[in-house]
C-alpha cells in the first residue's frame, strides 16, 4: 500500500507502491563533491523507521529494510535487496540481484558484492590497505564477493580480496586472501577446508546441504 502521507524531496523518486515508516529520511545530502542528486528507488520498498538514504544512489524493486539501516550515496543496488537493523552500506558500492544483509554490517565504499550474496550479523568489511598514508585515498578499494558466497557471523574481510562465487566463509572468519569459488574458509587468517560439495547435512535432512550446478 502506498504511504499517501509521506512527503518526498524533489530529488527522490519512489516508486509505487511501497511503505515508508514514520522517520525515515531519504535524499540526505553528503558532504562530498560532485555527487549526483537524484535518489532513485524502484517500486515496492518497504523502508523501516530510522532509515537514512543518501542522494546519488539507484536501488531497484522491493528494497527491503530494518530499523536504523543507513545507505550511503552513489551505490548502485539490484532488485531485492533486503538490509537488516544497524547496518550501514558506504558509498560507491556494487550490489546485486537478491542479496540479503543481516544486521550489524559495515559494507565499506567500494565493494562489490553479487547476486544471492548472504552477509551474516556483524560482517566487517574493509577498504583501505595503508591506514593513514597521505595517499590512502587513492587507493581504496573493497573486496568483491562473488554470487551467492555466504559469509558467516562476525566475519572480517580486508581489502581487494575476492571471495569466489558460492564460497562459505566460516563464522568469525579473518578473509585476508583470495578464496575460491565453491570453497569452505574459516580461521584467522581463512584457510579453505575444501569444498562446500563435500559438507554433511549436520541435521541430517539431507545427504549434502550444498550441490553441484545441474
């Protein structure tokens, strides 16, 4: 149902339908340079309350949030993005089709992450590899997690590695690597422990939680 009460800023667009809670902000405006105006969002949002979208930023259909979630400017976002309480997405990053982010994230600038990726309470992600070099700047750049990889609870991953498509990445996790594709990860740093095809079901609903591609 749409929400006929909310008032948008001339440079949002929100799509109908959608369901915006009291006390949310769209629109804000950064600080930065040179940053485009338009907030664009598809239809079907449902937006809780405390959500906070920055100018610049293009999300498509059904974006879905929870409570005090905060989307900074110039990210581009796919349809189905569902983001979870206390989570912040920085600016200039590439999301996917269909990931889901669950709460108490920090996604940094500059990361690109891929359809069906799961990001599991408290992922940290970062983005720069001199902290504090006068140049630091120029040189940022998140990680890239490819489609459908799942990263555990309280994950760490540093910057510029990638972690491959449908890897798993184990809860508490220090990702300072590359990590291949379809690969189980865990440890501090993550070591791979071989392939997400040969994990046993541990509640025995089935053989193998995980199969090959057809």
């Amino acid at each position: 149902m749409a929400d006929v009460s909310f008032s948008l800023p001339a440079h949002v667009i929100l799509g109908d339908p959608r369901h915006v809670d009291p006390d949310v902000l769209l629109g804000y405006l950064t600080g930065r340079r040179n940053v485009a105006l338009e907030l664009r969002i598809a239809p079907g949002a449902h937006l809780r309350s405390g959500t906070v979208i920055y100018q610049g930023t293009t999300i498509g259909e059904r974006l879905e949030t929870g409570h005090n979630v905060v989307i900074r400017e110039e990210n581009r976002i796919g349809d189905r993005f569902a983001v979870w309480n206390n989570t912040v997405i920085d600016y200039g990053c590439v999301i996917g089709d269909d990931v889901k982010i669950h709460a108490n994230c920090y996604v940094a600038q500059f990361t690109e992450i891929g359809d069906g990726a799961f990001l599991a309470p408290g992922v940290t992600i970062a983005n720069d590899p001199h902290p504090g070099c006068p140049q630091s700047g120029e040189c940022m750049k998140g990680p890239i997690i490819e489609a459908g990889a799942q990263i555990g609870v309280n994950v760490t991953i540093v910057p510029m590695v990638r972690i491959g498509a449908r890897a798993l990445i184990g809860s508490g996790a220090v990702v300072t690597r590359d990590i291949p594709p379809a690969t189980v990860a865990y440890g501090n740093p993550a070591r791979v422990h071989g392939s997400i095809y040969d994990i046993d079901c541990v509640v025995d609903l089935r053989q193998r939680p995980y199969e090959p591609p057809a």
